[in-house]
C-alpha cells in the first residue's frame, strides 16, 4: 500500500509556505511564494492553485497517496464550508468560498481553518501534545493565537470563534488592545506591545546593557532583550519574568475553565526558555486550582519552522490516517 | 411502558434536597433534611440511602421507572468513578467512593458530578439552554461556580477539574481571593465580596439611601442593594453597574475562548434582572470578538429553587432517555 500524505499550505501576510507531509508528519517536499496583495484575489488563487498542483504531482511521482489539502488562513473561518470571512492583513479575500473553490480546479478534499487553529492540531498529532488528549497551544506573535484540541479533535465553538485566547483580560484596567479591550494577555506578551514596553522602561533612565547595544545599532526585539537577560542585565531580567507572571496569570485562567493535560507555547517569545517558562509555571501554579495546575505540563512547541504547514496538512491527516 | 424518572439529590453545606424527577424535569416528589456535621460519614449516608430508599418506593408507586440516582456534591468529584476527593464545607467526606457504596446499597446506577456542573446540565436539557449544543452556566452565590456543555455533553477536562470559571482573573492587581489568586471574578461577583465592598464604600462617606434602611435594622444583602437602585439610589445603581462590568469582562473571556451559544446566570445576584444584565451584556459586546459576542445570548437561569435537584437528575436522565 502506497504511504499517505497530504498538502499543508500555511497562508500568511507576508510569504505562503506550503509542502507536501507525510502521515508522520514529516515534510517531504517544501515551496514558498510570497504573498503579492496589489494582485487580485483571482490572481492570487491562480498562484496558489499552480504550486499545489505541483507538489501534488511531486508527491505522485513520490508513490504517494495525496488525502487531500489542508489551509492555515490568517483569519475567521467558517470551518464547515471551508468559508473565509476576511484577512485581517490581506486585502481582497472577505466572503471567499476557498474549499469550494479549490476543490472544483484540483479534484482533491480540502479542509480549511485558522492558522492558530491548524497549528495547535499539528502540535497535537505530531509535536510536543502527542500523547495527549486535551491541549491548549498558543502561537506568541506579534498577535497571540490560540487553539484548543479537546477530547483529540480541534474545538471550534458554536461560530468557529473559539480559542481566542489571546484577548483573555487579565487586567480590565490595563493597556487598551486593538481588539476594543483593554488588558488582554496579548498588550503583555504580543512583540510589538513587548519591544514598546521595552522601550518605554529605557525612558525612564533605567540602567540596562540595552541601552549601549542600542547605541550599536543592534534592534531591539525580544531576542535581544533575552541575550541581555541571560548575560546577567536586571532590567532584562525584571522584564522577562514579569512577562512571564502575566502569562501565567492568564493560563491559571485558562486550566480553572478548561483543565488540559497540557499547554503548548511557540512563536518568537517563546524561545526564550526558562526566561519565560518559569515564572509562566510558578505563576500557574500559585493561582489555578490544585488538582488542574499540579497536572498540567507546559511546554515548548515542537514544530518549530514548519508548524504552519504542518499543522494544515493536520487538517487532512487527522480524519483520514486514523 | 412506564415513564421514566430518577432521583436528583443536591447535597449542600445546609441541607440536602432529594426529589423524583422525571424525564421532562419536573420534581414530582420532594424532601429535604438538615446536613448533620457532627454525626460521622457513615451515619449521614445511612440517612441519605434512607431517604432515597423512600424516594424509589413513591416514585414505584407512582408506576414510574427509575433509572438511577444522580448526585451533585460540593467539592471536586472524579466523575468517572463518582469519587469525592473532600468536600470544603462538611468535614470527614475525603476520598469517599460515594457511587460504589450507594450503588451497593440501592442497587440502581449511581452518578455523582460537582453540584455547579450538575446544575448546568439541568439548565441545559430542562431549562434557559434548551434547544442549545454549547452553554455555559454560572451561579453567583457566595462562591461563584461554573458548568460548561459542549456539543451537548458536560466539559469535565482531563482530571475532572474544569469549568472553576469563578477563578478567572480579570484583574491580576484586584482584592486578594481565597483561591490563592488575585481578581478573580468571584471576588468581584461573590455574595461575601460583594456585600464588603458596598460597607467599604458606605464608610467613605457616599450619599444612600442604603444608610437610612441599614439604620432600620434591615440586612445588607443584594436584594437590598437592589431595591435601593430600584428606587433610584445613585449609589447602589453605580455598584450594580460596576458589577455587572466586571463580570462581563470575564464573560467576555470566556465568550473569546469558548464561543458558546448561551451564558446562563443563576444564583441570588443574578436575580436582580436588567440591573446586572444590561452592564454585563454591554461589557461583553464591547470586549469579546463580534462574531462570538454578537452571537451569544447571556440569559437567567430558569430553573430557580430546584435547579439543584433537577440537575442532578440529569446527570441519569441526559444518558438513558435519549
């Protein structure tokens, strides 16, 4: 019998990654293009449908047996039809029947959801939620995203709403969130809230080895402040764990409601180790119930780079390899 | 062929309630009785397998079918087992195998879950959830407990230990909570804060009508905070407003994470209608992602007094009548 795959296609703002994954989860075969939005969307379907039809002919000549395609979009999804409503950062897409669409030109099921929603059902299958049943992953970008795997399948909600994790408030009087909120977890841990945090602390005339590296034209990102962090700056330090403490504060929440097994970080802030992970977990522990806090794991993301198309082709891979 | 019933027991701190329910909710039978703290746990599952025994017997003279007993209980249950692990409110229940033992003893199936999610699943096959997949509901009392249904099954999470909603964090700086947190929405919501930060804010001095009827003699209840706003009181409308804000904050929370179709309020401050509901509805439009705010509807509760024994019912019936 010939081996399963199918093709994962990761839709972002900037590039479109997209491969051909084996029912291990493995990436056989990878292309990028980048995203043109002065093109119209036909155009642009165009381009995506042409570097699929390819890696569905590579995976052909491979011997392999192509279930289908699965989609990671940045934005809200209608799931059941495959249906996107908009792209926050991609003009041109608002009302887009993309399965419909795509299934009529390549003859192939295709399953399409969110990206953060794509990304934490590939960690689930494949990455650092194998094993478990009950997951919560949450991507730390210049947004936060969040997906939730329950009971082994992704929840989406009565609307396909759910698992916006990122907009729970930890403090209804904190910084105001592009969402209309204010205190969301993301005005804490999303970049550019971060590096403006950063930024607005060096004002005020702290001393910290920023300032010198700044001077040297280094960028400040959250890298940096981490590099500053492990080579012994206070400041830096103080600015990871309370980073840390705010995110705990919203997962302590988050295991009081939903008691998952584990909870999964990735994104750029998250690579920071024990920086960030530590006090995340002393946070936890000190403010969610006993029972759900002493038992959750939480832990770094495992798919690194090739999460986003990983996690589509998880779409495809989860109903049809099991 | 006979109709269908079980018995519903609603074991509290105060008194136990046991009823025969019947497959469309209705207590046909009723009886109550004091929660013995001083008598050991032996003796206090004598007298309530007594009283069940008594309920089976009526509901068989009544020609009905008994399908088994549900039990909702005040502390953390593994419900697979129908193990309580202690209960906070009645000394000497740690880690009794209640479902075994009555099992044993009534030979009929035997459910126990926590009382807030059992109330829950009652709202949801008898009461303001009906018609609904995804719901949550919320009782303010002294404590503010919470029951979650997804696709139409409670949620219990991976150790039994999800749905403590009342422990949400909306405010990581708020009043220090008995959980071990800080801003909380029980601290917030919950009777006991509640009534502390109306005293509080009565000593800074602020005009009420509160002062006049306080001097009566009158309690300091919600209800009387209530009526004070009712009649116009400026101070009383103002606490209610902020109260309602809060907890739409964490509803908002909630609605972004879960997307569920219906929030259902019950317990004692919920029942101060358009006073609490219209700030708390408002918040959540405001706060919580539009395609799951515009969607949710957040309604009272409608079983009112017997919504703890109807929802432990529920915990045989939701299985065995449909």
């Amino acid at each position: 019998m010939s081996q399963k795959a199918a093709i994962g296609v990761d839709i972002g703002g900037t590039s479109v990654k997209l491969g051909v994954v084996n029912s291990q989860g493995r990436v056989l075969e990878y292309r990028s293009f980048l995203t043109d939005k002065r093109k119209s969307r036909k155009k642009q379907l165009d381009t995506l449908a042409a570097h699929i039809q390819e890696l569905i002919r590579l995976a052909k000549n491979k011997k392999l047996k192509v279930l289908g395609v699965g989609i990671g979009a940045p934005g809200p999804i209608d799931v059941e039809r495959g249906f996107v409503y908009f792209f926050p950062n991609i003009p041109g897409w608002k009302n887009t029947p993309l399965k419909a669409i795509l299934e009529r030109r390549l003859k192939l099921p295709v399953a399409v959801d969110n990206d953060a929603n794509a990304m934490a059902l590939g960690e689930f299958l494949f990455g650092a939620g194998r094993g478990a049943k009950n997951i919560i992953a949450l991507t730390l970008g210049t947004g936060v995203g969040g997906g939730i795997v329950m009971g082994g399948r992704l929840f989406h909600g009565s609307h396909y709403s759910a698992a916006e994790i990122g907009h729970l408030v930890i403090n209804e009087n904190g910084p105001r969130c592009g969402c209309g909120s204010r205190g969301c977890i993301e005005t804490y841990v999303g970049n550019g809230y971060f590096i403006k945090e950063v930024e607005r602390r060096l004002r005020t005339g702290q001393k910290s080895v920023l300032r010198a590296w700044l001077k040297k034209k280094e960028k400040l990102t959250p890298l940096l402040v981490s590099q500053a962090a492990q080579n012994g700056d206070r400041f830096s330090q103080e600015i990871w764990r309370e980073t840390g403490e705010h995110l705990g504060t919203a997962l302590a929440g988050l295991v009081d409601v939903l008691n998952p097994e584990k909870i999964i970080l990735g994104g750029g802030i998250a690579q920071n180790g024990k920086l960030l992970f530590n006090p995340v977990i002393k946070t936890l522990r000190k403010k969610a119930f006993p029972i759900a806090s002493r038992s959750v794991k939480v832990v770094p993301a495992a798919l690194g780079v090739d999460a986003g198309l990983v996690g589509a082709a998880a779409l495809v891979l989860v109903n049809r390899t099991k």
